[in-house]
C-alpha cells in the first residue's frame, strides 16, 4: 500500500479562515505570516510578546499584535474557532515550529 500525502495546508483550510501565528515577531514566525500571505490566505494575526519595532519581519495587510499569550485569557474565555501554527524560542536559543491545530472553542 502506498503511503498518503500528508494535506497541505491550502488543501483543508479557507483562504478566508483565521489563522493565528504566534511568535511572529522572529525568524520562523516571520516567515510562516510570509508564507501564508504569499499562499493567499487573507485573514492572519500575527502575534508576538516582543515590541512592534523589535520584530523580524512584519508582512503588509496582516494584524500584528504585541501580546504575551501565556498570559492569554482565563479557560472561562471562549476563544473564536481558529487554525494555529506556532514559532517561538526558548531562553537557550533553540527553536520549534508546531503544527497546524484547531483552537476548541
């Protein structure tokens, strides 16, 4: 048996769904908001704790935003449905990029 693809994200996505990259202020982050907005999705929230002016790379026509999502709102909270993908960097150095996930409502 042959293995499947794996989906692209164009393939199970809108191009007008909400999708949230956090650690957009840096390298990785920077260009996942990049690379969304060159696929044609239009509608991308950049966030990052670090300062607007301290940031990697901002991309046109997206919402960037300063806030430090560990400290997002409580679980009480209902977040509106979304995909997420996500780049951050530890106080080592090291970075991850994660996958696409869906935030529950």
């Amino acid at each position: 048996m042959a293995a499947s693809r794996p989906k692209r994200i164009e393939d199970v996505r809108k191009k007008d769904d909400l999708i949230v990259i956090t650690g957009a202020g840096g390298f990785i982050g920077g260009s996942l908001v990049r690379y969304f907005r060159d696929k044609g999705f239009t509608r991308i929230r950049a966030v990052d704790k670090k300062p607007l002016e301290e940031w990697y790379r901002r991309t046109p026509g997206v919402e960037d935003l300063v806030l430090d999502v560990a400290r997002g709102p409580s679980r009480s909270t209902t977040w509106p449905p979304t995909w997420a993908a996500w780049a951050s960097s530890n106080a080592t150095g090291s970075s991850a990029c994660g996958a696409f996930s869906s935030i529950p409502t």
